[in-house]
C-alpha cells in the first residue's frame, strides 16, 4: 500500500512538474487565446513619390468591418430576426448580399472579416447604427487604401497592390518590406463563450507606418515619354507595343521608363482594350488573368529582349576605337561582302564605295561593320560586350529582369566569323531595351558602366531619410578620349546621317538607328525600330531610347531613321526644354539654322496613303524623294 502511494505520488508529482515547466508556455499561450480577443490595425503603406515629391501611390483613409460571430449569436441570443436586421443593413451599406452576411454570422469563430476597404462615410453610417443599437461585437475600424492619384502614369514602374494591401509588381513589389510597415492589434477579454467582458478596456498596439519611398522618376519626363509612345502606336499602327527609357547618363538615375500597352493601378485587373471576350472576370477567373500578365503586365523596357540591330553598332565602334583597330578617318570600301556562303550588304543596294569610317558610321554600312567586328576579334568582341553589360543582369529595381545565364544564352557559345561578322551590326544575339539605355551611357558620361536605378532615396513618415542611393560605377568600359570622338561621329549621324530626322535646331544630339528582324520578320513582316540618343552631344545630360515593335506601316518605312528617331529627337528637345538647358547655336554644323532634310516620294499616292507617309516622317507638306535607315535585308544566303 505505501509503496502504491508512493507510486501514485511520483506520477502526480511528474505530471504538475511536466505541465507547469514542459507544456506550461504552450498552455498559457492556449489560455491566452481562449480569453482574449484581437483584431488587427494595418499600418499606413508608405508612399510613393516622384524625383520632385509627387505622390504617385498614396494610401487613402477608409474603413473596414468585422465581426465576432460567436460572440454577436450570444448577444442577440440567436435571435434570426436580429441577425437579419443587422445583415439586411450591412448588405445596403456594402454591396453585398444580406446571405452572405448571415452565412459570416454563423461561423463557429470569434473573428471574421465582413468588408474591407470601405469608403469612410460609409464606414461613419454603420459605426453610428452600431453604437445607436449598442452592439459590442461589430466592429468598424480605421484601414488604408492603396491609390494611384495619376491613373496609369508609370504604372510599369509602380506596380500595385492586392487587397491586403501586399506589393505584387512594380516597386510594390521589389520594396514591400519598406512600404508595408508593422501591423498593430486591438485585444479585449472574453468569457469563455467569447463574449467581450465589460468591465475589461481595449488594449490597443499601435501598427507602424512603412516608409516612403522617392523614385528618379521625374513625373513630367514620364508624360512627355508616354504621350509620345501613345501617338507612335497610334500613328504607325504598332502591333507589339512599344517601350522607352529616358536616364541620367551621369548618376544612372532612370528619369522615365514606359512600356506599352500599360494599365491603371487602380484597378489592375480591368479589360484591356484588345480583349474582345464579354465574360471578363478579371483576376477571379486564371484565363484572365494569364492574359494580363502577358500583355499589359509586362514590362517591355525590362523583360524583353531583341536583337538591337544599327543601335549595337555604337558599341562596336567603341571597342574598336579603344582597341586601336580604327580611327575615324580609316578608310574602308562599302561593298556586299562575300564570306561563308553569306553576302552581307548595306541597305543601299550596292553600298556607298569609299568611305572613312566615320561615315560608314553616319550610313550605318553593315559590311564595314562586319570588317571591323573581325578585325576585333571573338574575344576582344565578346569581352566588350560582357563590358558594356549585355551579357548580365542591370540590376535595376524591378522584377522579371533575365537572369545572368538567360541572357549569356542569347549569345553564340561557339562564334563562327559569320557569327562575330553580323553581331558587328546587331544581329544573332539579343538585349534588353535596359541594357542598351545603360550601355550608351556608359559612351555619354566619358565610358563608366554606371548601375541604372529607379529610388533616390527611403524615408519615414516625418522625412528623415533612412537610405540615400548614390550612383554606382560598375566599372571603366572606354576611355574619355575614346567615349568625347565616339560621340562626335554619333553626332555627325544626326546631322547628315541616317539618324537626321533626329535633328533638333539648336539642341545637339548624338545617336543611332536601329532596324533589326525578329523569329517572325519572313513570316509575318514583324520588325523592330529603334533609335538611341544622347544630348547635347558634346556633354550629355539625357540618353533616350525608343523602341516600336512591329510598325504596319509601309514596308520601306519600317526603319529606326523614319520612325523611331523623330520620336527620340523631339522628346529630347523636349525634355532638355524642361531641364532649361540653353541652345547652342554657336558650332559649326552642329546646332545651327534647320536644313534641308530629304523626303518620301509620294506621287501617285491617294491623297490618304500620302497623308499617312507623310506622318511617318513628321512631315505635313508635299514631299520629294525618300530617306531610307537602312533595310533590314542585311544578309542573305547565296544560291547553291
């Protein structure tokens, strides 16, 4: 018997001892939970500004309601009609249907949401019926709505946010954990039936606000940027959208960066116009939503890649140039060229003879160019390449950027001549518009390989910053001697060159075209037009990359010099307007009295298909002649 009891008193002493020091943390979290209850505070998500402060995602005031249902069944007694009552109201506040509400009141738990996100005035009305009627386990409290006070300005670039106001693109996205903040709680005590006990006050955490953030995205910049694309896709008919990107060629600070087709943040999930189907259902149905997020989701200027064509040519000419492998004056002859059972020609049908390399430059001749890539070399090629960027990844803010090993793969593992040959020109590999914008930088800015980025800076609510960005060098890709005689000779391709519907009387540019083929260019004509600028020429302060794909326009008029540079030229005048940066005037040749620019031929053109050739090139008079880029023909197999 004693040892029975002594037995009995070692396991009971074992049990308490278990309890209390193994299971006790556990037990009083359980206890806790059991006579307490919480609902959430979410903070204020920080905001969103541009260069200059202003607010491009802001977060708005409103309301949300809840319910504790265990708790309002016991204080109504479970009363239907009660239930109803408050359900039939709550529905004519809400939009939503009186049963829905009755099916949250029946949960078999002591928090549900009932509406979120409600406008404050409504929000004011049930507050008031609840306090009126005195119902304790309805609550209405303060919440944040994500806005976008500028519809879809830059939407690309900002992103938006789901209903519980989580970043899912854009900034949004990449600086959710600095926007969001912390989360606060609201707690009373509750009988064991979950009703709130009187006698016990709230207790209230307060959220955290998330911080600001301040973009190098100047707002104005970013309309000019987007009206000009908008007109572009409108006028020539572009079938795949287009993208732009506007830099500090000195700080690497983007100033803006479109994509298009683009959306309204406000309401992301909206029908794009070019979708037919009367069943829209948006982000409720995943067809929909597979079509926005290849479609008006995706960010051009970052995701995409193509092959650059003429634009390339500037940095072969920059790494020739350093290497000591040209000069400007180098002479060369501009002819087909045979090799590899290939002819490689120049737009002009039998090339332009004798020419210095300068102005196989200004031509854009695509045989020298080939010359001069095999003068470099597969390896002094490719490593100027892997320099000035386009074998890896930016780095920029956004998500959906390809990866270091996507982009190497775009490039030939084993390059062939005919393979360095026609890179020379920009074809058989591909970019991203983000990579070009960085790269010509690199040449504006006296050759430093310079980090793009979309923030200035982070800060808190009260303005004290918390992070500062600064630019950041990657590295040394040309000299400045090499990078002040590069952009001379770009210069010289505004002003006489293919690039000359660029020109802009008493503003300075320097750039090049570009017209290159995609997998579907044979099969269905798509091309791609572009144009990169830098200005003013002599000591930059933008760089500006347009890019359209697939014109339907008039097949000879599907060129980076016809479409794409008119665009370049008159945003950099623009912009540079804007910055109140002055005209110069006083250069030879650069910068002087408007001259003579060469046109379309448009004889025996209905009056409608002259109208829209004209248009093509800017132009709103009677025009003679016709100014070609360059074909996009550039090199074909020789007959067996």
């Amino acid at each position: 018997m004693l040892l029975f009891f002594v037995l009995l008193l070692s396991f009971l002493l074992y049990r308490i001892g278990f309890i209390q020091f193994v299971k006790g943390d556990s037990y009083r979290k359980m206890a806790y939970s059991n006579q307490t209850s919480q609902r959430g505070i979410n903070p204020k998500r920080g905001s969103i500004y541009d260069r200059n402060g202003q607010g491009l995602a802001i977060s708005a005031p409103v309301d949300s309601v809840s319910v504790n249902p265990i708790g309002l069944r016991k204080e109504f007694k479970d009363d239907e009609a009660k239930l109803q009552e408050l359900a039939d109201f709550l529905a004519s506040k809400t939009e939503m249907s009186a049963s829905d509400i009755m099916a949250i009141f029946k949960e078999d738990n002591t928090f549900e949401s009932i509406k979120r996100k409600i406008d404050p005035k409504i929000g004011g009305d049930i507050r008031s019926y609840v306090r009126g009627k005195g119902i304790a386990n309805l609550y209405v409290d303060e919440d944040s709505k994500r806005f976008y006070p500028k519809g879809s300005l830059a939407s690309h670039v900002l992103g938006f946010t789901g209903i519980d106001d989580q970043g899912l693109s854009g900034i949004e996205l990449t600086y959710d954990n600095t926007l969001k903040g912390t989360p606060g709680k609201i707690m009373n005590e509750v009988d064991v039936l979950g009703r709130p006990i009187t006698y016990d006050p709230e207790r209230q955490v307060d959220a955290v606000d998330g911080y600001d953030v301040t973009l190098t995205i100047d707002a104005t910049i970013q309309y000019m940027v987007e009206e000009a694309l908008k007109r572009a896709i409108e006028e020539d008919e572009v079938k795949m959208g287009a993208a732009a990107i506007v830099m500090d060629p000195n700080s690497g600070e983007i100033l803006a960066l479109a994509s298009y087709p683009d959306f309204d943040p406000n309401r992301p999930d909206a029908k794009p116009p070019t979708v037919d189907e009367a069943d829209w259902k948006g982000f409720k149905d995943s067809k929909d939503t597979q079509t926005l997020y290849q479609t008006v989701f995706r960010n051009k200027a970052i995701m995409d890649t193509y092959e650059p064509g003429s634009t390339f040519k500037a940095i072969t000419a920059a790494a020739a140039l350093e290497e000591g492998v040209v000069k400007p004056s180098s002479q060369y002859v501009d002819k087909p060229l045979e090799m590899s059972g290939w002819t490689i020609n120049c737009w002009q049908k039998w090339g332009h003879g004798p020419e210095d390399f300068a102005h196989s430059v200004y031509n854009s001749c695509n045989p020298v160019f080939a010359q001069v890539a095999l003068s470099l070399g597969a390896n002094r090629f490719y490593q100027y390449a892997r320099m000035f960027g386009f074998m890896s990844r930016t780095g920029i803010e956004l998500a959906g950027e390809p990866t270091n090993e996507e982009y190497l793969n775009l490039w030939h593992k084993n390059p062939q001549d005919i393979d360095i040959a026609v890179a020379g020109f920009g074809q058989r590999f591909q970019v991203s518009p983000i990579q070009v914008a960085t790269a010509y930088c690199a040449i504006a800015n006296g050759g430093s390989l310079i980090k793009p980025t979309l923030v200035k800076q982070i800060s808190d609510s009260n303005g004290n910053i918390i992070k500062k960005n600064e630019p950041e060098v990657e590295r040394k890709v040309i000299s400045k001697a090499t990078s002040d005689e590069l952009r001379s000779i770009l210069e010289g391709v505004v002003s006489e060159g293919t690039g000359k519907n660029a020109y802009i009387n008493g503003f300075r540019i320097a750039g090049k075209t570009g017209t290159s083929e995609t997998l579907q260019t044979k099969t269905e004509g798509r091309y791609v037009v572009s144009f990169a600028a830098m200005a003013p020429a002599n000591k930059p302060k933008i760089v500006v990359l347009v890019i359209l794909d697939d014109p339907q326009v008039e097949k000879r008029l599907r060129s980076g010099g016809v479409l794409a540079a008119p665009i370049a030229g008159k945003l950099s005048e623009e912009i540079l307007e804007y910055m109140q940066v002055e005209r110069q005037y006083d250069a030879p040749g650069k910068g002087q009295a408007p001259r003579e620019v060469i046109t379309p031929d448009v004889s025996g053109l209905t009056v409608k298909e002259a109208g829209e050739r004209l248009k093509a090139f800017g132009l709103t008079y009677t025009l003679e002649g016709v100014d070609k880029d360059e074909t996009t023909t550039v090199y074909s197999q020789n007959p067996k």
